[in-house]
DNA sequence: ACAAATTAGTTGACTTTATCAACTAATTTT
DNA sequence: AAAATTAGTTGATAAAGTCAACTAATTTGT
C-alpha cells in the first residue's frame, strides 16, 4: 500500500510548488530576484560571511554569485571587506541600507503568508502550522529505528 | 500568537522549496526540462488539450509554448491536430512514444519518494502523508466557519 | 624555505530559459 | 460584412545560469 503514499506525496509536491510559485511572484514583482532576496537573507541571518559560504550553502555557481555581488554592492546593499586573515576571502556583510531593504522584502513576506493564515480559523492554524514542523522534522531527520513492518 | 505560525510557515516553505529543488535535480538530468516535463504532464492527464488549454493552467507565454511544442513534435512525443470545429485552435496529444516516455519519467519520480519513503517507518509514513493531505485540503478551501477567537 | 597544488573570486563566452511585441489566419461580434 | 477578438507563430531580446580560463593568495609536501 506504498503507493498510495507516493501519490500523495507527489500530489503535495505538484500543489507545494504551486502555492511556493504563487508566493515568489511578489518577490519577482519587487526589485530584486529570487536568487539576489536568497542572498540577501543569507546575510542577514549570518554575520561574517564569505562568497564561499553562500555557494555552498545556497548551491551556487560562483561566477554567478560574483556577479551578483557586483550588482548587490553597485545598489549600495551589500560592502565587500577583503579578510584580513585570507586575502582571498571577501567578507560580506549588509550595509544599513541592505538590512533595511531586507527587512521590508521580509515584512512584505510576512505579511504574504498572514493574508493565507487568517484565511483559516484559530485552530485550523495552529494545526497546520504543527503539520508542517511534523513533516520537517521527519523528513529532516529520517529515524531507521521503529523496525515495525514497512 | 500569530508570529510564531508565520515564522514556521515561511521555514517550512524554505524547507520545502530545497526538497523540491533535489527533486527536480532530477529532472534537469533528464533530456527534458522542467516545463517540458509539466506540459507532458497535462497531455498525459488531459486528453484533447489545446495550447490555449496549457497556456491558462500552467501560465505559460504563449510564444515559449509554441516552440516548446515545435520541440516536442520533431521528437515525436507530441502530435498536433488542427481543431476542425475551430481552424485557430489546436489539438495536442502525446504519440504512444510520448506516452511512453512520460511514463517512464514518471516511474523515475515515483521511485525518487519512494526511496525517500523508505528511510520512514511505515507509521511514520503514514502519518507525513495524512499531514499533506491536511494541509492541501486547509490551504485549497479554506473554511471561513468556526468563528472562534482568532 | 620554496615549488607545486589548492582555493577564492573574477571575467569572458556561451546556453538555456523566458518575455514581449508584431504578425497571420480563423472566428466572433455588432 | 467590417471591426474586434482569439489561437498560435515568429523575431528580437532580456534574464538566468553554466562552464572554463584566469589571477592572486594560501596551503601542502618536501
């Protein structure tokens, strides 16, 4: 009865996409993309961070990234600072600029997702809120024990 | 209380956008792109679809599907049909080999969660699968009832 | 200490993906 | 039956992403 399974995971793969599609149209509406706001949130929720940090935390092609930076930095977001320990490391941080930049893009998220929560009662909420911190952890942490007959 | 449901709301959504973006590491393995592979999708699941069909449900620019189609009927998956009731419209079908073809993509992504499945106990399973089905049915018609305090 | 190998980041060239507008032909509206 | 609309195609470009060559700094092995 495997099958069954599958077909719904993939079911809430095809809608999860949908409704993820629905959510980053507002960030393609805004002045940034998709990859510059992922960025963006990585260094806002990491001090000291190098470009290297963000390829391999976001999976990125470093020429891309590179790039990218350039743009961040010309848009007064983002100040490269040349380690003093690796001089080939670039330490990127925010400008004052850029955390606030962010930190609107982050309210205009926030507020996305509060437009669909307040669609659904109080407990409906919270039960679904509870769903997604289950669905995280199982498939964030697979247990092998419970050797039950699956 | 509403901040905290947010906050895993939106964590969930970047959890999820990674296990979706693994997942469709796959696909752009495959010979096909991603779109290609939805657009297979509808043929498979719609039979007598029109452009116009596929242009409304998966939102896509009318002149990225023409050719896209273009591609799929020079690799004979697809197969046009002018409407006879409509001289503008056309009907898309997938030849038998495009039936094939979808099918064994399909039974690549089937296996894809299943091995994901797999690390589950089947309690576990079972209860992840009935959690996605929850929210699918919480966030596709959301009930305005149940007026308690929200 | 120092040559060889590795690493961080940049740059150039290019492919893929996607958008937009102009256009043709068929159909619908008035 | 002219005017407006609709389905789909095509051309021109923009945006997104990849790949490889390259420079400069650092680390490794001897």
């Amino acid at each position: 009865m495997q099958q069954k399974h599958i077909a719904e995971v993939r079911a809430f793969n095809r809608f999860y996409t949908s409704i993820i599609g629905l959510l980053d149209r507002h960030i393609l509406n805004s002045r940034y993309s998709l990859p510059e706001v992922r960025v963006l949130y990585e260094l806002y929720h990491n001090e000291n961070t190098t470009a290297s940090d963000i390829i391999s935390s976001l999976q990125m092609d470093k020429g891309y990234l590179s790039r990218m930076l350039q743009q961040l930095v010309r848009k007064k977001l983002v100040a490269k600072k040349i380690s003093t320990a690796d001089g080939r490391a670039v330490h990127l941080t925010l400008t004052p600029a850029g955390r606030k930049e962010f930190e609107t893009l982050n309210r205009e998220s926030d507020k996305q997702i509060q437009e669909i929560l307040e669609k659904l009662s109080s407990g409906d909420c919270e039960r679904m809120t509870g769903y997604m911190a289950e669905i995280r952890s199982l498939l964030t942490q697979p247990k092998t024990t419970e050797s039950d007959g699956r």
